[in-house]
C-alpha cells in the first residue's frame, strides 16, 4: 500500500483562514499600495499581480530595490520594530493584495508552525537574493547584470519551469535596477535580440541561451 503524499504548504489558502486582522484589495497599474514614510503597521502577501519596490533618495533620484510577483511577501520590515516604510510599493499590473496587520502576523508566527517555516524560509531566501544583487552591482558589466535580471524575472534556475514570457517591463525600469541608463538597456536589449536570446514586442520573451552573457567571462 502505498503512502499519500502529502499536499505542500500553501500559504494562499492558509492565509485566506486567518481569523481577523487581514483585507484582501484589488489594486490598479501604478497605484500605489504604500508610500515611503507611511507607518510600518503590516505585513502585505501578493495574491496575484506584481509589485514594484523603489526608494527615493533626499536628492529626489529613485531606485528600484525589487519587483515582487505571485507568492512573495513584502513590508516584512512591520516585524522588526520598524516604524516607518522606507520604501514605496506601487502595483505594476492588476493585483490582488493580502495586508496582514502587524499584531495578526506575530499571532500566526507564533501558533502555525508550517507558516513560520514557510515565511523563515521565504526571508532567508530575499535575503541571499539581496546579497546576490550587490555582488552583481559590484563586480559585473551593466551588461551582465541586465541578462542576469531577465533570467531571474523569467524564473530560470528557480524550482518548476520558467515563466520565459515578462510582461510590461520597462526600459526605464530595467535601467534602474541595473544601475544604467536606459539608452545602454535598448543597446543591450537589440544586442540580445540579435543574437537570438530574447524576443520582445511589448512582453519580452526570454531564451536559456541568454545564460551565456552571464556565464562568459
């Protein structure tokens, strides 16, 4: 006889069971979901959609720090006494948003114990992510770092198949997390076009051989 398998963590329907201190919004392309400045009084869960997080320096220059989609958690900082948000979360698509309160969340960490192994594992995981990203802005070619950013948003080397298809990514967009401006993005960008590794008419359709410009040295 056979053992059944047991069915994986979801966090979306263990979310959608939590007693109190929770709204689910649907937001708008560019709407705003909360402002560099405004109190860290919770923990926001991405239903569905994509979430762009920047931070505007006092000189008034913006820089994207991530863009978030489908699963990933965001405004974690409500846990670590952080009065204040300091950064912006802004919708990049249609986008159904969880907000978790800050009392709610604590609660849930402490009393589900899959939810807290899910969400320790979800931070360690942004956490080597960031890492990644500075070593990448320290040590690599604009260049590199755009391919690098295309594979990351098309999911290759993450567990299930790769999405391949970006849908409404900007230049400028790109050009700010890559450190670059968006002149040398669009040189990059018909470069890779080119040379086979990406298609791009709106969405952009991204190939495996784009892994070579990260891997050559």
């Amino acid at each position: 006889m056979t053992a059944r398998r047991k069915k994986p963590f979801d966090p979306r329907v263990f979310l959608t069971t939590v007693d109190g201190g929770r709204t689910i919004t649907k937001y708008r392309p560019n709407q705003v979901i909360f402002a560099q400045g405004d109190p860290a009084d919770s923990l926001f869960f991405i239903d569905d959609g994509k979430v762009k997080i920047t931070v505007v320096s006092d000189q008034g220059k913006e820089a994207v720090l991530a863009i978030l989609a489908n699963g990933d958690f965001f405004g974690e900082g409500c846990l670590t006494g952080q009065p204040r948000r300091l950064a912006r979360a802004a919708a990049m698509s249609d986008s159904v948003i969880m907000r978790i309160d800050t009392a709610t969340i604590i609660r849930v960490l402490h009393e589900e114990p899959k939810f807290s192994e899910l969400f320790m594992s979800y931070l360690l995981t942004r956490k080597a992510r960031v890492e990644a990203d500075l070593v990448d802005q320290l040590f690599n070619s604009s260049e590199k770092r755009l391919a690098r950013l295309l594979l990351l948003m098309a999911n290759f080397g993450k567990e299930g198949k790769p999405e391949r298809v970006i849908a409404k990514l900007s230049q400028e967009t790109m050009a700010e997390m890559v450190g670059t401006t968006r002149s040398r993005v669009n040189v990059f960008m018909n470069k890779f076009r080119k040379l086979g590794f990406v298609d791009y008419n709106g969405d952009i359709k991204v190939h495996s051989a784009l892994l070579n410009v990260v891997l050559h040295d």
